[in-house]
C-alpha cells in the first residue's frame, strides 16, 4: 500500500475541505454572531492540519493501485466526518460526540438525517446562520464527492503517474466511473462547474419566489447534494408556496440524473442524452408512482392539484434521496407509504448526486434474473445481458449482482442490530433503510415526519452505528470494507470492486 500518496491525497481534502469553510465563517462574521469561533478554529486547524500531510508529496513515478484509492476515499470521509463535526460541539449545539458525529456524517453523505429535535434540545431553526451554513455545506462538498473536488482544483503536476481514476472510481455511484473527457482533471472540473451552474440557477429560481437570499442558498446546498437538511423545523413545508414546493421538486429529481447526460446536452449531443435508457426508467418509476400516490391520497385532500403537488415533491424527495418533506407521510395510506419504501431502495441515476442502489444495477440485475430463467428453459441458447443499447460484459454483471447481496446483507445485519436494542419493527427498518440509501427521514413516530420526530431519541452506539451505515451506502461498501479486510487478500477483490 502507497501511505505516502493517501496521507498526501488526505491531506489535498482536509486543506480543500478547510478552504471552503470561509463560506459559512464569512456567513457568521456577516451576521456578527457569537459563534464565530466554532467554525474559525476548525478552519485553520483543517488548513494547517492538511498542510502538513501534504508535507511530503510522492515522487512522480508512485502510481496508485485499486486498494490504494478505495483506502484514501474511506480515510478522507471519515477524518472529515471527525473533523467537520468541531463546530457543533465549540457552538454547544451538539455537545455529545456521537450526536456531533452522526450529524457531521449524514450531512457529509448527503443523508439529511438529523439528531435535532427534542431529545437533544436543539432544533434546526435553533442554530446560530454560520453553523447551519456549515450544516447544508457539507451536503453540497459530499454530493459530487470530496476527492473528485480536489481532482478538480489540485495543480496540473500532482497527477502524474498517480492512476487517480482509482479514487474516483471509488468515490463516484454507480457501477461504472466514467470520464466526460479524456483528461480525468478536466472531467472533473467540467462536472463541479455544471454543478455550481445548476446551484446558482436554483438559487435563482427560489429567490423569485420570494425566498430569502440566506434561506434560497441554504436550500440549494442541500437540494444540490441531494441531502435535506433544512433550517425549518417543518423542512419545506414551512413555505406556504406552491412554486417553490414545485421549484425544489424539479430540481431534486435533475441532480438525481446522471451529470455526463448534461455535459452531452451543453455539447449539442442531445440526442444521444435522451436516448439514456437509465434516465428514461428513472422518470417512468417517477411518473408512474406520482400518479398512483396522487389517486391513493387524493381522498384526504380538499383539491386533486394539491394532493399532486404533494406527491411529487414526496416521490421527488424519496427516489432522489433528497428526504426533504411537505406534508405528514404517515397518515397517508399503507400503499403509499410502500411505494416510498421501495423509492428509497431504488435511489437515483448513476453519475448523479443520489444515493440508492440506482437504477442503472437494477435494470442489469432484473435482465440477469431473466436471463437465468430463459437459460433454463432454452439451456443452449447464448444470451448476453444488454443495457444502454450495448452488451453489459460479465464482469460488470457479476459485480453489480455481488454488490446488491452485499448491500443487503449489511441492511439485515444493520435491521437486526438495531432490534436488539429494543426498537421496533417499523423504526429499525426504517432507519436502516434511510441511512444505507442516504434518505434521512423514516416512518414512525420517533423518526418519521411527525413534528420533532429525529434520530436522536436513539441511544449513543445505535448513532455510531448508523453513521458507518450511512458511509457504507454513499461510498457503495467498498472503501470502508477495505479499511477492516486482511491485506494479504486484497487482491481478491480488485475484480469484483472494479465491476461492483
């Protein structure tokens, strides 16, 4: 394992990561609050702190292997998660390290859980501007990916002979990484600047609808990294605004489609982006599940337009993972709720900033089970696995299937963890499910969308657990499992990590 290319690649994000923390010190320094301090401190220290590792760079000629990347992603997630986690305790916000760690994490892995609410007495519209600054922040730096960031803004010369597609690969959802251009540092710099782009345009929009311009940004960081946080108690349904419920439902299901079909669309290849066949399944689930939630729920609302309004952005926020919320889901019918259920499961596009499964393994994963079948009744008939109008080749079949048994094996094995400690049925599969896909809200009393309903009525080793759950899912298993797997048999994976 190369240790001098991951501490200086962790160091190039932790310095990255501090940089960008001027943000919501400026923020805080604008609105001159007391907390100022609680995000200064972490900022230097996170700038000195990655200057060091840093220190020493690799030599030109140390390349980096498959292991070498997926183990500097897990590192740099959760260095960040604990570092990015000082300015809830310094503002004593968050005092207890697991209620600060879960939050830091769910907010860097675009989750949108939260700890906040009465049982820890602190409430979102509680936090002083700078930290909830932060607080969105981290869902914006998370949602494209810290590594793919510092690809983008890193000097020309420290990418060479270092094979940096490995950490990308590990970093960037979905079954295959891809590049929009040859160069990967371009490739990345192309997919921050549509992503700035489509930020600011939804900063644009929501300030048309009478949004403030600090509560437009905020909402934009989150929606952007498909995250949820908010500074409302009531999340958007706060905002009596049909416009901007509709607003915030048509952008979260953009940031929930692959970013490469955006750059063919700014290059004339329009064409080429419609006949997506991932996006256009994506947007038939949506379709069809919007339109079945509005009939099943439109007997308890007074008008079918609003009972509409309200399943969308729900279907919106579910299957974007987004987990923002317009109205209590939990009084809706048992269908409706299954059908969120099965969104969360199912999650976005790969190449976008959702979280899930997506859509793109279950389309390979439900023609492989056909495929089965039809082998066993046609046993000399040679049949290849087709996806995107081209043949998917085995290895990517093979590491797609191992990929969806070992997401739900670590879902059961979290599930049944959790009613250990003598939670129920309803709130452990929940739970689990929200954090593994990256959602943040659940159904039940104690985290669905009741009012004051969080995630921090659970006890401190139920928390921890659940943050490693919700990095497990935003980095797709692998770079943590290689944290804790054997060297000696590393090797065995790389085939598998490769296709997954």
């Amino acid at each position: 394992m190369n240790i001098r290319l991951i501490t200086y690649m962790l160091g190039q994000v932790i310095r990255a990561t501090g940089a960008v923390m001027v943000i919501p010190v400026c923020c805080s320094i604008w609105y001159r609050e007391d907390t100022w301090y609680a995000l200064v401190f972490p900022m230097l220290f996170m700038l000195l702190f990655g200057t060091v590792l840093t220190h020493y760079r690799p030599a030109d000629g140390e390349g980096m292997q498959a292991r070498d990347g997926l183990v500097a992603v897990g590192l740099a997630w959760i260095v960040l998660s604990l570092l990015g986690m000082l300015p809830f305790i310094l503002s004593g916000d968050l005092i207890h390290p697991a209620d600060a760690f879960f939050e830091t994490v769910s907010g860097f892995t675009t989750t949108g859980a939260t700890v906040m609410g009465e049982a820890v007495g602190v409430n979102p519209a509680d936090l002083d501007r700078g930290i909830a600054m932060w607080r969105s922040l981290t869902h914006w730096i998370g949602g494209m990916g810290v590594l793919v960031f510092v690809m983008a803004v890193m000097p020309k010369q420290d990418f060479k002979s270092t094979r940096l597609m490995h950490a990308m690969r590990a970093e960037v959802p979905g079954p295959v990484a891809t590049k929009v251009v040859p160069t990967l540092r371009h490739s990345a710099r192309i997919m921050y600047g549509i992503y700035i782009a489509m930020t600011v345009l939804m900063v644009v929009f929501l300030l048309a609808g009478g949004m403030s311009l600090y509560d437009a940004v905020l909402h934009s960081l989150s929606t952007a990294g498909t995250g949820g946080f908010s500074n409302m108690n009531a999340s958007i349904g706060a905002y009596d605004s049909s416009y901007i419920h509709w607003v915030i439902t048509i952008f979260m299901l953009l940031f929930s489609i692959n970013f490469n079909l955006y750059y063919l669309i700014i290059t004339g290849h329009v064409l080429q982006a419609l006949r997506c066949e991932e996006m256009r399944w994506f947007l038939i689930v949506v379709g069809g599940v919007t339109a079945i939630i509005t009939l099943n729920i439109s007997s308890l609302y007074d008008h079918v337009g609003i009972a509409l309004r309200d399943a969308a952005f729900q279907v919106a926020a579910f299957i974007s993972t987004t987990g923002f919320n317009t109205a209590n889901y939990d009084h809706w019918p048992a269908l409706s709720q299954g059908l969120l259920v099965l969104l969360m499961f199912i999650g976005g596009c790969a190449g976008s900033t959702a979280g899930g499964i997506k859509v793109s393994r279950l389309v390979i994963l439900i023609r492989s089970a056909g495929r089965e079948v039809r082998n066993i009744l046609f046993p000399r008939e040679v049949r290849c696995v087709r996806a995107e109008e081209r043949a998917v080749d085995e290895d990517t079949v093979r590491g797609a299937n191992a990929y969806i048994v070992l997401y739900l094996l670590f879902f059961v094995a979290g599930v049944l963890l959790l009613l250990g400690d003598g939670l129920d049925l309803v709130t452990s599969f929940t739970a689990v499910t929200s954090c593994i896909n990256n959602v943040g809200p659940g159904f039940g009393t104690l985290i669905g969308a009741t009012a004051g309903s969080s995630f921090g009525v659970f006890s401190p080793w139920v928390k921890i657990l659940l943050s490693f759950i919700m990095l497990l899912g935003r980095l797709e298993l692998f770079p943590i499992l290689m944290l804790f797997y054997p060297a000696s048999r590393r090797g065995k994976m790389k085939k598998l990590i490769k296709n997954s």
